[in-house]
C-alpha cells in the first residue's frame, strides 16, 4: 500500500492496463499525470502542440493497436473535441482513454466547466473516481472497457482528485500485444458515405453501454437510515460521505450513461434525493430525466465553486462541525510575477505606452494586475494575436491608442502560430510581443517545440521562432533581451509608431530555470522616495513608512530591472 495522487494513480492504472502510448499537453490540474506515466518502463510519451494534436496523435496509436492515454484539463477538452466527436464514431483499434481534469473554483483556470457534458454530447462512457484507488482501477478497467465497446473511454478527474493523496495498491503490468491493424476505410475514413453507417453502430453502441452499465461494478450504494438519499460522482462523494453520515448514497463510478433502473430503484427506497455536484447541474438534469423527483436543500448549495463538508451540512440546515478556524491575522499574498521574471519589463513598458494589450494565458496572465495592470484581455490559448487583429479591423481609421498582443513561447506554438497566419494573410496590423521564458513555465516548466526538451528528453529539433515568423512573411522580426529596458522601450516604441504587422520575440529564460541568482541589491541614500521601482510590481520591492524603498535580500536575486528605473542611482550592488 501506497499513498499516490490521482494524477499518479491514473499514470499507474494506464502502465498496469499495458498502456504504451501517452500524449498530452500540460495543464493544471491535470500535468503530472503524463509526468508520471514518461517515468514508467516500456511506455512513449510525448508533450504535443496542444490537445487536439494529442488526441489525433493518440487515435492514429489506437488504430495502429496500441493501447492509449491521452491527458489534458478541462479547456484543453474544448480544444480536443473535435477529434474527440469524431472518434465516437470510428471508435478505436487499442483502447484509448482520455483523462479531461476539471478545475471546479478556477484555481488555474480562466473558466468553471464540466467534462461531462462533452462525455454525453460524444456519447463516450464517462467513470469518475472519487479517490486515487479507484483512479488507478478505473483507468486500468477503461482500456479493456474502451477495447470491448469499440469507443474512447473519458477518465473525469478534478483537482481534488488529481492532487489529493490517498492510499493504492498498485500491481503489476499487464504485457497487452498490440492489435494487428487491418486496412478498413469503413471504419476509419469518416467521410459521409462511412460516415452515417458509423453513426447507426455508435447508437447501437449507446444502447449496450445503456444496458452494460445498470450493473456496473463501478457504481456503488452505500447505504444509511433511509429517510435521505444522495446521488453524487467523484470528490463530492467525499464531501457528502463526511458531511452527511446518515445518508444513504449512491456513488456513480459511471456518470455517463447513467444506470437509469438503478438510479430509480435507490430513489423508491428512501424518503427524498437529493443530487451533490460542482459547478454544474449536469447530473442533476440527467437524474431528472432519467424520471427521478429531485428534492431541492433547505438552503441552497452554491452554484459556483467547489463543495465541502461545511458547504453540504449548511444546505441542509445543520451546524458545521467542529475545527479549528483558519487564522485571520496572516499578511495578504497577492499573486505575482516571480522577483527577476524577464516579463516583468515588457509589460511596465506597456502600460508606460498605454496600449492597448490582448494577453494569453500563462504567468504572463499576472500583468493585468495592479500596479502593472498592463492587460485588456484574456480569453484563450492563441487568442491574443486573433483579438488583436478584431481590434486593429473595428479601430481602423480612427486615433487610438497601440495595440498589442503578448503570448508565451508555448503558448504561441499551442494555438498562436495558426492566429499569426491568419492576421499575415488578411494584411494584419499592429504588434505581437512573444515573450519567450523557454519553457512552458505557468504548468511547471515542461519542454515545447522552441525549447527543444522533450518529456523523455528523446532528440529533438529546437524550433527557432523569428525563423518560423520570418518564413510566414513578416518583415519586422526582432529579438530583444527583456531585461534590458533601453532596449525594451525602444523596441515596442518604433514598432507600435507603424502600420506595420511587427514580431518581437523578448527571449530570457525563466528565472526558476537555471536559479543562476547574483547578488541581492541595495537601497543606498541618495532614495528619494520616489516610488517608480514600487511600481514594478516585484515581490522584492516594497517601501518603508518614511516612503523609501526596501529590498528584500530573501527575494531579491540581483536581476537589476529596479535599478535601470531608479533615475538617482539609488539601487545598487550589496
């Protein structure tokens, strides 16, 4: 017995299923799942651009006859679906399942959405654990589950789940051979004369997972005193378990499709039921139409966010138990851009600028907070550049301020590039600033395609990024180091002064990379008390009661960006 995260556990079940193949692109909560998958012995596992790519790389293993995982969070689903649709219908060669993490509170997120929606609109089998042992069993059962219904099996996890340590057992690996591939057009070429043949087996399909699943081992009652009764998937059965100890529950390990008989007969025999979920009302809708009466709390759950015990027993008008409280007399710590961080310049001189910024996300996603608060927008991967070209196209002909877009390395090579093409084709203006860290730094440094580091650090080929621009056509590329805020200013200053499409490229590595640090900085006499390199925003800086600068010698890691602000040489070497 072991403790693992569900992340882990999930990594363990796939290598014990025999798994070969894992593809992904990280995402939080969902990355070190194919972290601890690459570690494993006898497996492949790549990072891709993004999770479309992922998925289409993981169906071309599965038709060869491996067995596959596919890993992302919830927004790299949106991302996927569309060969995700798709592989409904071909279904697989070796079982493929696809672990999608939910981030229920948006703790690294930019929005709160359920996968199972997409499990019920592709009509792909949807299990949810609701603890790490069950991960581990869940995934290593979805292959031979995905294998025998001809169909891409969903894992649900969310960031409880993914992140939380519970005891497994875990066992031993099963060698699977992988599947002889057979020539099949029928099966694999979705164009509408195979196409609609297909859609016939997926519903056949859906009718033998309707049946398969209303004895599933996956589900279980747990039963109580019988007056209330909870249908719940996932970590909210943990919640409703410590919240409620009385209740009877129904704990769905399959939340699409549901065991509608089941469900019925665990209604008729308590007084009422009631449905615990985060962040959506899916399964809620889902019991009702399977004809089931839900009753509603006393007091309602919120609609957003995750659940907790004390969140539950409030619901239903009872106390919260006892615990100790959090302490209250902590110093805020407001999120920020690392002390030294090579974006940290780019995004002062911006605001300097007063432009108009279309941001992306990734840590750069933190210079839209004050006092930077460099940053008009974030929506999604790649959407910086496409939303500055929508600025540029409804500002033409007027006066108006620079715009700008700023993405990541990774970022830019995720979705951006596709964003670039479409702006360089349709003579696109205005400037795009890609700050590149080296690494895919926000979801824990991973490797991407201008970095050249691979998950399992197999050869590569180190994209170059002015190359890839340059080739596309644009004319005004340049490289400036962001630390340099001469160089900075000047650079964004003669760019955004045309009506030209301009590329820079603001390339330093991140600074928890190398962590080569120089000395910390000094506040000398000659302060005045300004307060310009305050507002830098770096977690180093801060000023005294007299309105001097302070540097904290713990933070500071000697980068020298406040002293190129300081007009009185106030800032100088320990």
């Amino acid at each position: 017995m072991e403790l693992m995260s569900g992340n882990e556990a999930i990594a363990q079940g796939a290598w014990e299923a025999g798994c070969t193949v894992g593809v992904a692109y990280p995402g939080t909560p969902s990355t070190e799942t194919l972290e601890a998958f690459a570690k494993k012995e006898g497996v492949y596992a790549e990072w891709c651009v993004n999770e479309k790519v992922a998925v289409e790389v993981g169906i071309g293993a599965s038709a060869a006859g491996a067995r596959v995982l596919a890993t992302m969070k919830h927004v790299g689903v949106n991302v996927a679906a569309d060969p995700l649709f798709t592989a409904a219908y071909t279904g697989v060669g070796g079982g493929l399942v696809i672990l999608a993490a939910d981030d229920p509170g948006m703790y690294s997120s930019q929005n709160e959405q359920d996968s199972h929606y997409y499990a019920q609109a592709a009509a792909v089998p949807c299990l949810d654990p609701a603890d790490s042992a069950e991960a581990l069993r869940f995934t290593r059962e979805a292959f031979e589950l995905s294998e025998r219904f001809d169909v891409p099996v969903m894992i649900r996890s969310s960031v409880r789940i993914s992140h939380t340590k519970t005891p497994v057992e875990a066992g031993e690996r099963a060698e699977v051979a992988p599947r002889p591939y057979e020539k099949n057009p029928a099966k694999w070429v979705m164009m509408p004369a195979f196409a609609k043949p297909r859609r016939l087996v997926q519903l056949q399909r859906i009718d033998d997972l309707r049946a398969w699943v209303e004895d599933c081992s996956f589900n279980e009652v747990v039963r109580g005193d019988g007056a209330i009764g909870v249908i719940c998937a996932g970590a909210a059965y943990q919640h409703v378990a410590e919240a409620l100890p009385q209740a009877s529950i129904f704990k769905l390990g399959v939340s699409w499709p549901l065991p509608a008989n089941a469900l019925r007969d665990f209604a008729d025999s308590v007084d009422a039921v009631y449905v615990m979920e985060e962040g959506s009302a899916y399964l809620t809708d889902a019991v009702r139409a399977c004809g089931i009466s839900v009753s509603e709390t006393p007091c309602p759950l919120p609609r957003a966010g995750e659940l907790t015990p004390g969140l539950i027993r409030a619901a239903f008008g009872e106390a919260e138990l006892s615990h100790a409280d959090a302490a209250t007399d902590l110093p805020a710590r407001p999120p920020a851009l690392c002390p030294g961080c090579p974006h940290r310049v780019v995004f002062k001189e911006l605001s300097r600028l007063k432009a108009i910024v279309t941001g992306d996300i990734g840590c750069y996603t933190l210079g839209a907070l004050p006092p930077l608060s460099a940053m008009d927008t974030t929506v999604d991967m790649g959407a910086s550049v496409s939303m500055a070209h929508g600025f540029e196209i409804a500002l033409a002909g007027t006066e108006h301020r620079p715009v700008v877009a700023v993405i990541g390395d990774s970022t830019f090579a995720h979705s951006g590039l596709s964003s670039l093409i479409s702006t360089v084709y349709n003579h696109g203006s205005g400037t795009i600033c890609v700050l590149d860290n080296r690494t895919t730094a926000m979801t824990g440094r991973q490797g991407n395609p201008f970095n050249g580091v691979t998950l399992q650090n197999r050869p590569s080929r180190e994209l170059n990024i002015e190359a890839v621009v340059a080739a596309l056509g644009v004319e005004d590329v340049r490289v400036i180091d962001p630390n340099d805020v001469a160089a900075v200013r000047t650079a964004l200053k003669e760019a955004t002064a045309t009506d030209d499409l301009s590329v820079l490229v603001f390339r330093s590595p991140c600074v928890l990379l190398e962590r080569n640090f120089a000395a910390p900085l000094w506040v000398g006499g000659d302060c005045t008390g300004c307060g310009v390199c305050a507002g830098l925003g770096c977690p180093a800086l801060g000023r005294e009661e007299s309105g001097r600068a302070l540097i904290d010698p713990a933070l500071c890691i000697g980068c020298g960006q406040c002293a190129q602000y300081c007009r009185f040489d106030a800032i100088v070497p320990e």
